[in-house]
C-alpha cells in the first residue's frame, strides 16, 4: 500500500481499526488498500483516498444488485430517489446497482475516529428502498420496491 502523506496512512490505519472492531473479519484488499465487510445481505467497500496535501475522502460503497433488467421506469425511479436522498447516491455500472457516499475532511477528521465510530458508518441508519424512501419511485418502478440486497441494505 502506498500512502499519499501521513495523514493518509494514519485515517487509513484508524478506520481499519474501528471497521475491526464493529466488523467479524473485515478484509483488507492489500492491492487497492480497500476494505470489505459484510452488512447484512450486502458487501460495503470502505475506501481512504487521499485528496490533496493534507485532506482525505472517506468513500463507503454497497453492492446492491447485479445483472438488472434496466427499463426506462426503473431508470427514472433511481433519477427521482436519488434527487430526494440526503446522503449518497444511486449509481449504475453496466447492469450492476452501487449506492455509494462520500466524505472529505482534513486533519480533524483523524481526532473524530479517536475513540468513537466513524460518523460515516454509525450517524444514521437508512433503509434503501423504493417503498420507503420515495412514492414517485415506488410508482414508476415495475416492480413495488427496488431491489436492494435481499431487498433492504442498511448503512
């Protein structure tokens, strides 16, 4: 792993810490420096990148669904749920449903994760579905909820 600067390594090692001890068994992708935890029927992929001299982001992504039948309601419910989501986003790749956020900070964010969860990971708690986040959605999906893991994954 190469680390941009000293803040990088050192957010780097505290988050690998805290997901440690809120996590059985995260794993550490020793290539791209990614970790991986299972929540729920979900995996989320925590990334530390560096962002300029001093600054980090925070980036959380969860693997939602795979090999989707892309129609044009479903496309639009993503626009329209997306557009209401305070935090984060609904992406696609191919036919592959992400929902990521991200988070930037410069030093202090390293005196955040002393002692306590990250807020990225433990500030709130969002139920990602169609059914209860958006009724636009729910009602131009063809389906009554979109799919989400085992239909509800939780960050």
């Amino acid at each position: 792993m190469r680390f941009e600067h000293s803040h990088h390594e050192e957010t780097h090692g505290r988050v690998g810490k805290i997901l440690g001890e809120l996590f059985e068994a995260p794993y550490l992708d020793e290539d791209n420096a990614h970790f991986y935890v299972a929540y729920g029927s979900t995996v989320l992929e925590i990334s530390v990148e560096p962002y300029g001299p001093e600054e980090i982001t925070v980036e959380v992504t969860a693997y939602c669904v795979q090999g989707l039948d892309l129609s044009e309601d479903l496309l639009l419910g993503l626009l329209e749920l997306n557009h209401t989501l305070p935090v984060g986003a609904f992406s696609l790749v191919g036919k592959d449903l992400f929902f990521s956020s991200r988070s930037s900070a410069d030093r202090s964010i390293a005196r955040t994760f002393s002692g306590r969860s990250p807020p990225w990971l433990m500030s709130r708690t969002n139920t990602m579905t169609a059914s209860s986040r958006s009724t636009a959605a729910r009602q131009r999906s063809t389906e009554s909820e979109i799919p989400v893991g085992a239909g509800n994954a939780q960050l």
